[in-house]
C-alpha cells in the first residue's frame, strides 16, 4: 500500500494600503512583473524576502552535496601540500646556505689564525668558500692598522 504525502502549501497574504509608501512599492512591484513577464508575485516577494533576510547570512542557496564537499576538501589538501613542499625546499636552501657560510667561515679563521680547521672541509665548500676569502685578501691594508700592529707586537 502507498501513502503520497501531500506537501501543504503555505499562503501568505500581502496587503497594501491606500498610504504613500505602500502605494510606492505597490506602483514598483507592479513596474517589476511588467519588465520580467515570466515572474510571479509569489516569486518576486520570496526573491525580496530571500534578499532582505539571508543575505547576510551563510545560508546557501542550496546545500553542498558530499561530493561538492570532498572536490573542497582535496582541492584544499593538495595546495596545502604544495605550500609545504614549497616551504620546507625553501627552509631546506637556508640551511645549505647557513652549513656553507659556516664552513667558509671556519676557513677564514683558519687562514687568519693559522691553525688547521678540526673539521673536515668538502671540496664543494672549499670552492664555494674561496670567492669570500679572496674579497677578504684583496681588501688593501690600512696604514694606521699595520702601525698599531707593530706597536702591539712590540708591547
């Protein structure tokens, strides 16, 4: 046996007075179903009602479906993804940086004071590493600088 439920419509009624305003919007209600002939009255207040009272609420105008949902959800995880592959191969170039600066400047002071570094120097470093030293070498000495050395030496 089947039961149809009927769904029971709801009817409002809209009256408009014989004041000035509701005149107004009667003379506009009447001017917008002449421009859009295919709109109903009906239409045209829900429309109005949907506008004025939802607007500026996150109703949406019809609820995602679970498949909208997931699209969302890998779109989301994917550029998530691609930012942290971004980040951590930019995080990763730092640090290459920071071991090759540190490596350069074990050299340098293994050059300045003489002494052997402890620490095992590759030779990419080593070659990455000779560009700043040759800037420190060629930087011209200063005269006051080798008196003072002198005086020091001297003391």
């Amino acid at each position: 046996m089947m039961v149809l439920k009927w769904l029971r419509q709801t009817k409002k009624l809209v009256l408009f007075r014989q004041n000035e305003l509701d005149q107004h919007l009667l003379a506009a209600v009447k001017a917008e179903l002449a421009r859009q002939p295919g709109l109903s009255f009906s239409s045209l207040c829900k429309e109005a009602l949907y506008q004025l009272l939802l607007s500026n609420h996150d109703y949406p105008s019809r609820p995602p479906s679970s498949t909208d949902t997931d699209k969302r959800i890998e779109s989301l995880e994917a550029q998530l993804l691609s930012v942290e592959q971004r980040f951590f191969a930019q995080e990763k170039n730092r640090l290459e940086r920071l071991e090759a600066q540190m490596q350069q400047l074990a050299l340098q002071v293994a050059q300045l004071g003489g002494t052997v570094s402890s620490a095992p120097v590759s030779p990419q470093l080593a070659s990455e590493a000779v560009p700043y030293a040759e800037k420190i070498e060629d930087v011209p000495e200063d005269p006051v600088l080798s008196r003072l050395s002198g005086l020091i030496d001297d003391f």
